[in-house]
C-alpha cells in the first residue's frame, strides 16, 4: 500500500537460500482508483468515499505497484530487480574476476548481452561488452572482465556495474531491453587528499544580542542565539535560506505507518510526539570558540522530549563559507526519521546527487537503486502516491546539490560517512500530512530540502500495516550521529565532484 514493500529482497533471499521455502504474493498488482475530476478542474484518482459512498475502506483499494494508469509506482522497480533472473557475485574484484548465475529455469544465457562499466564518483571512466557467454539453465560460470586499474583520485569510490540485456526482439520486449543488473564497489585502496586551511582568509564573528553573525569569502550567516539554528546563509549575495535549517524526527505517515486495518496488531508504527519534537525543543546552551584564524566552532544544546540527554549540533565554520554540521541524539525511545529540513525559494529546482537512484529508494526498499549521479527536476523527483505520504527519498547519498538556473545553489555532502538521505518537495511537510488527494497538494514559492541521516524503513508484509524488520527501526536507547556539509555553489568553483573531493577538516 503506498510507499511500501519494503525488505522484499529478504524474502526471495530466503525462497532462494531454502527448498522447502516458496513465494509469494504481491497484493495487489494495480492501485485501484477511478479517474475523477475536483472542484478545480485538476484529475484525480478517486478511492472510497471519493463518492459520498457509505461506508467505505477509504483507500485500502489502493494498494498495487503500479497506479491506475499503469504508470510505476517506485515499489515497481524493486520488483524488477528482486526478480531477476540473472545473478552475478563477486569473486575477486580487482582482478574483475565475477560469477554469473543463470537462474533461469529453461533458457540459456546465449541470447543475453552483458555490458559493463567502472564509474569514479559515479562517472563512466572504462566501459566494455561481452557476447557469447553461454551458461546453461541452472548453471554457473565464471567471467573475467578487463578493468584496468585507474589512476587513484582522493576522495572516490569506484564502482563496476554489468548489465544483462536482450541481444535480439522479442514478442514482449525490443532489443537493449535491460532485464539485469549488478553493481559492486571495487576495493580499490582510497586517497586522502589535504584541505589548504593555511590558504583560506580570517573568519569574522561578531556576537550579536540575537545572533551569532560570520563573514568570510563571499559568504554570510547567522545562528541563532534564541533557535540555536542556522537562520541566514548568503553565498556571493545569493539567499540560499528560505526558512532556518532546523531539525527534524517526523514524516508524512505512510499507509503502512498508520497501520490502518485491524489484522490484530492495529496501531501506529511510530510514537506521535515525534511530530512536534523540533517545534517544542528547548535551547539549552549555546556558544563559539574560535579554533584558528579562518575556523570557528559554534556549540548548541537542545533539551526534546523522548530524549533524556540533550540533542547537540555542533557547526564548524570555515571562512571559504563550508559549514560542517554535526547532529547528534540519544532517542529514549524508537525514532521514525532523524534528520534536519530547510526550505529555499523555489527558482532553485534542479537537485542533482550522488547516490542511489534514480527513482525513489526506502531504508528496506533500495535493492532496485544503483549508485550514479542523477539530476532532475523538483516536480519531477517527488512521486504522488494516490494518496499523498511521505515520498521522493534517495538514500546512500554522498552529495547533492539544488541549483536554479544560473547555476548557482546549496551543496550538500556526507562528511561523516554515514551517508545521507535526501528529498525535495514544492510543498511542505505539513502540506504533505494533510493532503487527501494529490489535488489538496499546493505549488508553494519555496521548495522543502530534507537532509537526513536515516528515517525508518516502509515495511511490506501486511498491507497497512509497518511490520518493520529490526534492521529497519531507528531504535531508542542507542546513540545516533551523522555529520554533513553544506555551503553555497557556483559553476565557477568546478563541477560537483570536484567539490565534494575537497573535504574539509572536522578541526
């Protein structure tokens, strides 16, 4: 239902791993709406009571993997890959050496063409084909591919892809059609390449009644002293703040979430004090120190509910105008989303990133993403599931940035190596929260950033219902800590990967 059917490769890992283990049942195939037409004039898909039908189970209708019109829902994507028919494991990376298994039952892989290519930071830099590997129903066999150790840069991640694709048409599918997919990152030893701090200029701080106020190259900000947040950044005189970047525990609930049938466990799956967490949080303490002459620390203690040790942000401020933000709390109890959220006139629409993609991922739903460089339109990015929830996330995320149409925005990257979830609205939360319908969703003036280090997965074993695997709760009683950057860009710095190669130091 909804954004959902989360850890489905769980279950084939098992169907596959045991004999006496078969399955399954994806309930339902199709989301079960009707075309309508609001007040408005706006099209929308209709579900119980949309025609004053009483009573009704509201939206339980909607529940498949693909919309009324056929058109994907993200859950679709998963299917795809989960069910491939083609499995490829690593054997010795380096060497390019892989295991192709053909879990196909009668056909053999001769009619399959396999391309590959090593990215760095998600950039195609050696790329090939193979044809005529022949592997029997059933069978495996091992390849070599020809990689070529590249010439090391600091800061990368390599990654091989091989792709299995339709050599000739089919009745169901043209030729090039993609029916599988791997993708490792190959072990190759990482540089670390050293941040000119020396070469950067003084960093001015002036302690103001009601904010901390810095300067440095083309830069502005103010935290403050009150909100203990991030109020105002300005990059080379661009306002890249709408509203303050502040933190953030809460989602749009999914269908799942509300657990909304009675199956005899009926019940949120989260706590929903979450909701006003950030809103109610209390500054306990704030205050600088300056580390050197172009670095300054800003400390700040908040006092939240569900917590009974402080939730800290710590901003490290360098005068280039990177701000390296640590967040970290000790929930008391289970969290569903931990995470900070600002919002950034919407001119700057173009989100870009390095991660998974490039449809939508889940905590237990990114199988079906590939780690690649993306870009793309708000609009676009976001999904409008039948009825609005919580939607449009990338997941393993190593940077990201939002640009308008000068090419100038916010760049955002992991620094802590946790790597972070991402999404981007033209709404708000709460917008988001009380739409029924995609029709109640307005175009605001602003878009919603979400810079988070995780939020719980979507589960998928019960429909409405968030049978969450352990792996996927964000659970109480346990530390949690994720460090990123932001600062401003502009396409006279490079490109993006450029940037996110010059890490700066934490110190």
């Amino acid at each position: 239902m909804g954004n959902s059917l989360g850890n489905f490769q769980e279950f084939m890992d098992v169907f596959e791993k045991y004999p006496n283990a078969a399955g399954g049942f994806i309930w339902d195939f199709i989301d079960q709406g009707l075309r309508k037409v609001s007040k408005n004039g706006e099209e929308f898909w209709a579900y119980g009571g949309d025609y004053g039908d009483e009573p009704n189970d509201s939206n339980f209708c909607i529940n498949g993997i693909v919309l009324p019109d056929r058109k994907p829902n993200p859950s679709l994507y998963e299917v795809k890959k989960v069910y491939q028919d083609i499995k490829l494991y690593p054997v010795n990376l380096l060497e390019g050496r892989l295991l192709i298994h053909n879990k196909f039952n009668f056909i053999s892989l001769g009619d399959i063409k396999f391309n590959w290519d090593l990215t760095a930071n998600g950039k195609i830099i050696q790329d090939g084909t193979m044809e005529n590997i022949e592997v029997e129903p059933g069978k495996q066999k091992e390849i070599v591919i020809p990689l070529q150790k590249p010439n090391m840069e600091p800061n990368t991640e390599y990654h091989l892809k091989i792709i299995a694709s339709l050599k000739n048409s089919v009745k169901w599918a043209e030729e090039g059609h993609i029916i599988a997919w791997d993708q490792f990152k190959v072990p190759y030893e990482s540089l670390k390449e050293s941040y000119p701090l020396e070469d950067l200029p003084e960093i001015v701080i002036d302690d103001l009644k009601e904010n901390y106020e810095l300067k440095g190259k083309d830069f502005k900000l103010k935290i403050g002293k009150r909100t203990g947040v991030l109020e105002d950044y300005i990059y080379k005189n661009v306002e890249l703040l709408n509203t303050p970047l502040v933190p953030n525990f809460w989602r749009a609930p999914t269908d799942n979430d509300l657990g909304k049938i009675d199956f005899g466990k009926s019940a949120p799956s989260f706590d929903l004090s979450w909701k006003d967490t950030s809103k109610n949080r209390t500054l306990e303490d704030i205050s600088f120190k300056k580390v050197n002459l172009n670095t300054i620390k800003v400390f700040v203690c908040f006092k939240v509910n569900n917590s009974e040790e402080d939730l800290t942000l710590t901003y490290t401020i360098h005068s280039d105008g990177n701000i390296i933000i640590t967040c970290s709390i000790i929930p008391s109890i289970n969290m569903i989303r931990f995470g900070m959220q600002l919002t950034i006139q919407n001119d700057f629409d173009q989100l870009t990133w390095f991660g998974r993609g490039p449809h939508e991922t889940m905590l237990d739903r990114k199988t079906s993403g590939a780690i690649g460089i993306y870009s793309g339109k708000v609009d676009e990015l976001i999904h409008n599931y039948v009825k609005p929830q919580e939607n449009g996330n990338r997941t393993d995320v190593r940077w990201a940035v939002l640009t308008n149409e000068e090419d100038i925005g916010l760049f955002i990257s992991d620094i802590g190596g946790t790597h972070l979830s991402i999404s981007a609205w033209p709404y708000s939360l709460e917008d988001l929260e009380s739409a029924s319908h995609t029709f109640d969703l307005p175009k605001r003036d602003f878009n919603t950033l979400n810079i988070d280090y995780k939020q719980q997965g979507v589960g998928g074993d019960i429909p409405a219902l968030a049978v969450l695997h352990k792996k996927y709760i964000l659970k109480g009683d346990l530390e949690y800590s994720y460090t990123f950057r932001i600062r401003g860009y502009s396409k006279d710095e490079g490109d993006f990967n450029s940037l996110f190669k010059k890490v700066p130091p934490l110190e």
